[in-house]
C-alpha cells in the first residue's frame, strides 16, 4: 500500500502514517497534546500542555514536534474563530440578532472537541494528524 492509499479523512481533518520513527512513550505524549485542546473551553490553559511538551521535546522526537505545533496552531485557529464570532454576537446584539451568531459557537465548539478527540486517537496510533484551517501553518520537517 502507497502512502497516498493510506491517507484517512475525517470532515476535513486528514491523518497519515508518520515518516519519522518514534517511542512508544512519544505516542502518549501526542494523545496528551491533542486531549489538551479540549481543556481550551474550561480552563484557557490548553495551550500551555502542548508548548511544554514542544519545548522539552521538540529536539528528540519530530513526531512530537509536530504533534504540539499542530495542537498549538488548532488551539489558536480556535481561539481566533470563536473571538470573532463573539463580537460579531456583541455588535448584532444591539439589532437584535446576536443571539444567532452565539448560537454559532456551540457546533464549532463541538466541531473543535470532536476533532481534538479524533486527533488524539489518530496519534496515539502513530499517525501524523492536519486539522482544517490551522494545518496549513504548520509544516512537517522530520
């Protein structure tokens, strides 16, 4: 099976094997850094799990490195989207239509944690995982 036929899709997200050799413990470390997108909502730290372990582990594992780059760039694409869509809600408030753009954010919050929580899985099985939107910033250099 070529690389191609084994490229996976999932609403936009696209997953393949990983060309870089990795641990075992570096898998875990991935899972950790997709799981921690989810955290965004609740706690605003999300972005600091995936930074430490780019920075810590940046040098030893390129499937680490990409892993957290591709975290860290989903998380502030999410970011991004939901501040915008705030105020637009803040300014169509005062005409009385804001209440339709907050209702918005909740499927792309439910978009953001489903793709958090394929991610994860996809990287915990070796995978290298691109998110919509936010992947093409993040480059892949093994």
């Amino acid at each position: 099976m070529s690389q191609n036929e084994s490229v996976e899709t999932f609403g936009g997200m696209t997953c393949y094997p990983s060309p870089v050799e990795f641990k075992d413990e570096d898998k875990l470390w991935a899972l950790a850094c997709h799981l921690s997108c989810t955290l965004f909502y609740f706690t605003g730290f999300s972005f600091l799990i995936p930074l430490i372990i780019w920075i810590v582990k940046k040098d030893e594992s390129p499937f680490l490195r990409k892993h957290a780059l591709e975290a860290m760039s989903f998380t502030a694409t999410y970011f991004g989207v939901q501040m915008i869509l705030f105020g637009i809600g803040l300014v169509l408030m005062c005409v009385g239509i804001g209440l339709l753009v907050f209702l918005l954010m909740l499927p792309v919050f439910l978009a953001f944690v489903v793709w958090s929580i394929i991610g994860a899985i996809k990287a915990y099985d070796g995978k290298i995982v691109e998110y919509p939107v936010s992947s093409q910033f993040v480059s892949f250099r093994p």
